[in-house]
C-alpha cells in the first residue's frame, strides 16, 4: 500500500543571497547609519529596545539600489505564482537596527502581498533568527506525539540571518527576530510589497 502526501496551502519564505553582498552591504551600511543620525529617535512598532526608520526608504534616492532589487525579486515570485500581467509593485521599506538585547515582537503585515527583510550586516549566529508562526491557527488544538520535529508538525521555524540575505514571504505569514545576544548591532532592511494593477 503506497500512502502518498500532499501538502495543501503551504506557506512560502523565498530567500536569495546576492553575489556581490560585501561591496553592495559596505555602500548600504553607511547610508542606514547616516538615516539613523538624522533621525535618532526613529519610531516603535514591533522592535524592542531598537531603533526603525520610518517607512520612507522607497521615496530616498540613496535607497534605489536596494528597493529596485526587492521589487525585481517581488516580480519575479509573483511569475512564479501566475499573478495577471501587467501588475505594477507598490513599496514600502525601512530600516531596523537592532542592538545587542533587541528584538522584534511576533507579528503581521496587513493589506500587502509580500513582505521580507534583507540583511545588511549581523554577527552570527548569535544575532538571532528570523521565525515564522504556524499559519494554521487550528493545529495549535492538538499537538503530534513526535520524537523529531518536521516543517509540518512544527509550531515555529526559525532561519539564521546571515549578510546578504534576503527573506521575501506572504505578508500575512506571523513573524518576529529573536534576541540579538552578539556584541554587534543587526541591521536590515525590512519592506512591504503590495501588487496592483497599473493606474491605481
């Protein structure tokens, strides 16, 4: 008897390392952290004990480079998940750094297909990992009796930063960042993408 599985409604987290991260990461860092001395008081929204930017970095010309990349592999998942040509990426990105104890709360982003984080510079592993909540609310009612978990019995996953990285997944997928225990501040990139037909 074969028993074959099939999985229903996964939830996706695209990822991409780019190739040329040390000199494009050495360019970006010095632009987050003349933002940051702009604006030293920042706002707080899911960071703990952190700084975020407001959600400006798609309207400063400093950012280009990095917010046409996101919008470039934005592009390219919404091909792979037949979206209607024509669509037009709407962007919204800002930075977070986090210092040594922060941290960014379990949460989602509404009224947005995509959303992600791209790394500019961390120390790992102890920067601490990116994870993201079961979606299945329901699963929580009944936990499986296993020695090992897997993706599909799993409560949370989490994935380790590293520079250079770039984490693009459903806006309604609940995430957060652990503490950072390393001596070094981690900071990144985060953004919302939403996909709209052309003129609206």
């Amino acid at each position: 008897m074969q028993i074959i599985p099939q999985a229903l409604f996964p939830s996706m987290v695209w990822t991409t390392l780019f190739d040329d991260r040390e000199a494009f990461n050495a360019s970006l860092l010095q632009r987050a952290l003349e933002l940051r001395q702009r604006d030293p008081a920042g706002v707080q929204n899911t960071n703990i004990h952190g700084w975020q930017s407001l959600n400006i970095l798609q309207e400063l010309p400093e950012f280009n480079d990095i917010n046409l990349r996101i919008l470039q592999i934005c592009d390219r998942i919404g091909e792979s998940l037949n979206f209607r040509p024509g669509m037009q990426f709407l962007l919204q990105s800002w930075l977070n750094i986090s210092p040594p104890g922060a941290s960014n709360k379990l949460h989602f982003h509404a009224n947005c297909h995509f959303s992600g984080v791209y790394y500019i510079s961390l120390k790992a592993p102890e920067c601490g990992s990116i994870y993201f909540r079961d979606p299945r609310v329901a699963s929580r009612m009944l936990t499986y009796p296993v020695d090992k978990v897997s993706d599909f019995t799993a409560e949370e996953i989490r994935m380790r930063p590293e520079e250079g990285r770039i984490y693009v997944f459903p806006g309604w997928l609940e995430h957060g960042v652990e503490e950072n225990t390393s001596d070094r501040d981690r900071i990144g990139i985060s953004f919302n993408v939403l996909a709209a037909p052309q003129g609206s």
